[in-house]
C-alpha cells in the first residue's frame, strides 16, 4: 500500500503556518509589497490589505547596520537567495562583511529603495 505524501492531520494546511491553505491553492502571504513614503520614513506594505501598516519602519541610523535577516524581514520575509540575486544584479548593494556576517548601511538600503521607485509614484512590485 503506498504511503500518502500528507499525514491525515496535516492535511488541508499551507507548509509555513498553522492556516487552512485558501480554496485557490495560493499561499496565505503576499508575493508583491509596495514602498510608502511619509516625511522621511520608508516602509514596505501588502497592496493587498490598502491601510495596513505592514512590516518594519526603515530607520535611517547610519550607526546601526542591517544585517541579512532584517533585511529579509523588511522585504517582507524574502529568502537569502533572493537577497543575493538582488546584490548580484545591482538591485541591492554589496553587503559589508565584518566577522563572516553580512551587514548593509541603512542609508544605502533606503537610496536604493528611492532610485528603484523613482518615477513610479512610490508603488510598484518588488516580489520578482
């Protein structure tokens, strides 16, 4: 007799959460974020849910590095390997590497945010 490819009580859950995946088969996170600006404050939000303050305010403190997993986090929970295609394709800029670990200036960060939605109106998707 084969085994199924789920057990009887993961059935019916999305791979990264505890919730029931959607009729339409699509994860429960979104898959495009779009950049507001407010004065001098960054912050990446869910097109999907419009007034939603999503994620992490992109303090400009050009004492305190970004190191890779609050990078990740303010491009909305993105993978390492998107990060990397990013830095590689010049969307992202090299990282600093101090003691194996890789940091980014967050002024830097927030530049390369302002030229890639320059002329867009502040909106567009950085999902891809």
């Amino acid at each position: 007799m084969p085994k199924p490819h789920l057990q009887d009580a993961d059935r019916g859950k999305g791979s990264h959460s505890d919730e029931p995946l959607r009729e339409d088969r699509t994860p429960s996170h979104p898959t495009s974020w779009c950049v507001e600006q407010e004065e001098d404050k960054w912050w990446l939000s869910d097109p999907a849910a419009p007034g939603l303050l999503d994620l992490i305010e992109l303090e400009v403190d050009p004492g305190q590095l970004i190191d890779t997993k609050r990078l990740r986090r303010i491009f909305g929970g993105r993978s390492s390997m998107w990060v990397w295609r990013h830095v590689r394709s010049g969307n992202l800029p090299e990282p600093i590497s101090i003691g194996g670990r890789n940091f980014w200036s967050p002024v830097e960060i927030r530049q390369r945010i302002k030229e890639f939605f320059a002329g867009r109106n502040g909106k567009t998707d950085v999902g891809k």
